[in-house]
C-alpha cells in the first residue's frame, strides 16, 4: 500500500504540473480526491490492513493528500495571476483618447446686455431698483399725466389684469413708485419686463424689456438729459456711436425726444441693414419730466425738475449684437444663444 500511496503522489504532481486551465484541476482534483478518486478508495481500503500497518498507513495517505491539496491550490493562484495580466493588458486606458467636455451654460444675451446696462450706471451713481410687473392703472397712466382719451389705454393695446390693473406697458410706472417714496434726489435705473398687444415682426414683441431711468433735483436740465444718454451710448457701444434725437410727444415728458443711435452694420455710412438711414432702430424714449407729473408725486416743479428715458433693452442688444431679428432672442434655440 505505501508503494501504491507513493505512486499516486508523483503521478497525480506530475499531471498538475502538465494542466493549463482551472478545468483540468478540476478533473484531477475529482480523479484523485473526489467521492470515487483514487486516494479516497484506497483509504476506504485501510480496513483491511493489519492493526500494526494502519496509524503508518493513515499518516502517509493524509500526508499526499495534503501535498496534492495544496499543488492545486498554488496551480490555481498561479493561474488566476496570469489571467489577470492578460485581463489588465487588454482594458488598458488609452489616454490620447479625447475626453467629453462638460457643456458649461451661460447667461441669456439679454441679461448680459441688462447687467452691463446696471453696472454703466451705478459707476455714474444711480441706484438700481426694481418693482413689480403688474402695476396700477394710476402708476401706469394716471399719475404719469395720461389723458383718459390716451390710445394706449385701450383694451387692444394694454392687457388688463382687472379695471385697475395691468401688466405694465413701460417701466415709467417705477418713476411713480420712486417719487412717492418721498426722498430727494433721485438718480434711479430700474430693468424688468413690460407687455404690450403689438404684432410680432423684426422689432416688435409683445413681451418684452425696458430699463427707466430716473433723476430728479434741483436744476436738472436738458442738457444733463443729452449728456447722460451720450455718456452710456458710448460706454456700451464704443466711442465712434453716435447718437440721434428725434422730436416727440409722451404725456409724461416736456419737451420729449426719440432716441436711435449710428447703424451697427454701417457706423452711419448708409447700408441696406439701415436702408440707407445710417440709423439704427429707435432704442429709447425720452424727456424733461412734466411738471403734473412731479405734482401728482407731491414734489414742487418749481423747486425741483428732472430727465427720464425709457429704452428697449432687447433693441439694445440688437444693435450691439447685430442681431437682424428680435423672435431670436426668445426663441431660445441653443446654438443661436451659444454665440454671446
Ligand atoms: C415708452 O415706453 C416710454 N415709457 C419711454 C419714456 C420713458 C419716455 C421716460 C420718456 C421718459 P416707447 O413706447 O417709445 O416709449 O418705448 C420705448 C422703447 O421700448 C422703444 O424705443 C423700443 O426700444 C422699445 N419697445 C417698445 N415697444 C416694443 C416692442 N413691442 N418690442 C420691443 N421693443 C419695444
Ligand atoms: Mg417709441
């Protein structure tokens, strides 16, 4: 029996060292150690051994068991390991491999043009203010000196919340606000949106922005008005823009004027964007404030005057952008809005 004990050792060593793959221990681990292997029949066998011969026997059977045993379990380790390389080999990261670009949002033209609009003017010292965008009938258009025959209190022009509310259709309703508030002076700018039932073309939406502006104090004149509108045209669009008022008539405003400014495509040459104006579009409205107006807000015209404009920010950003159309601002398609 030790002979045959012996045998199976080296025969079961060297078909291990000849296997390749964890399928061919696994056949020899059931041909030698399994239910029915070959060790496992000759130590059911020991029985017939004398009392003597079997603790020898025992021990050396358990003996290469334990060698074949831990064979298997080195051949396996071994294995395993280079499966691994291979593994690893082949998932190699191949770093020329170009990376995905995180898409980074921005800001909405509009609002880029309507936060360097505040930043210009709080570096000439206004304040920036806001209110709401429905406001009253008396903010809309009473108090700013509207006659009640006014064609644009008409239901086809104005949406009306109720009788007395509106979604405001400029944002002179913020003078109104700013006065009453009862603190002099007044060097105010306020953004936001205004609503009116116009059609929609090139220049014409019927939502869209306006920034007010605001000064009141004592000999605030014309000038100043002229001034303070040539100063942010300049700082805006650069200092060969040249600006244009046109005569004009609000209820709130005396003397009033339209403002435009050189054409962005032309500088003021003449060119089919313009029609050969050398004009822009009109950006603004503007004026000395009427003296009803200052009354209605409880200040004395004869103490006190000032100048107010009221510019279309989309316009604005038209010209600065050369943008030919205003549905492209609210169409929000993201390769258009990519490009500021
Ligand atoms: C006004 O709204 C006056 N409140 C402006 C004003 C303020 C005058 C203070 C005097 C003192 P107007 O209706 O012209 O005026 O509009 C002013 C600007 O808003 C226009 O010049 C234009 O740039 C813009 N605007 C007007 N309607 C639209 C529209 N439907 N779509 C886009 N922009 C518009
Ligand atoms: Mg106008």
């Amino acid at each position: 029996m030790k002979e045959q004990l012996l045998k199976l050792k080296e025969e079961a060593l060297n078909q291990l060292k000849e296997c390749s793959g964890n399928a061919d221990i696994e056949k020899i681990r059931v041909q030698y150690l399994g239910k029915k292997g070959e060790l496992t029949l000759i130590l059911r066998s020991m029985g017939s051994l004398s009392e003597e011969e079997r603790p020898e026997m025992g021990k050396l059977a358990n003996e290469v068991r334990a060698v074949i045993e831990e064979e298997i379990k080195a051949i396996k380790e071994e294995i395993t390991a280079k499966e691994n390389q291979k593994n690893a080999k082949s998932e190699i990261i191949d770093i020329t491999m170009p990376g995905r670009i995180p898409e980074i949002g921005r800001r909405h033209p509009l609002i880029q043009v309507k936060e360097e609009l505040e930043s210009v003017f709080m570096r000439m010292g206004y304040d920036v203010v806001s209110g709401p965008e429905i406001d009253t009938v008396g903010n809309n258009f009473d108090d700013l000196n509207a006659p009640y025959d006014h064609p644009s209190r008409d239901r086809s022009d104005t949406f009306y919340v109720s009788d007395d509310l509106v979604l405001r259709t400029q944002t002179s309703p913020m003078q109104i606000r700013v006065m009453k508030e009862g603190k002099l002076p007044i060097r105010m700018v306020s953004t936001g949106r205004t609503f009116r039932f116009d059609d929609v073309d090139d220049t014409h939406s019927p939502m869209f922005h306006q920034m007010e502006c605001l000064v009141v104090d004592k000999g605030v004149t014309l000038a100043n008005l002229k001034d303070s509108i040539d100063q942010f045209v300049k700082e805006l669009f650069g200092s060969n823009m040249k600006t244009r008022f046109r005569p004009h008539n609000f209820p709130f405003t005396e003397p009033s004027a339209e403002v435009d400014v050189s054409c962005h495509a032309c500088m003021g040459e003449g060119c089919p964007t313009c029609h050969g104006t050398g004009w822009s579009m009109e950006l603004l409205g503007c004026g000395m404030v009427h003296p009803n107006v200052l009354r209605n807000c409880g200040i004395d015209p004869e103490i006190y005057s000032g100048y107010a404009f009221g510019m279309g920010i989309d316009r604005v950003t038209m010209v600065k952008y050369g943008i030919p159309n205003i549905r492209l601002l609210f169409e929000n398609d993201v390769r258009f809005l990519k490009q500021f």
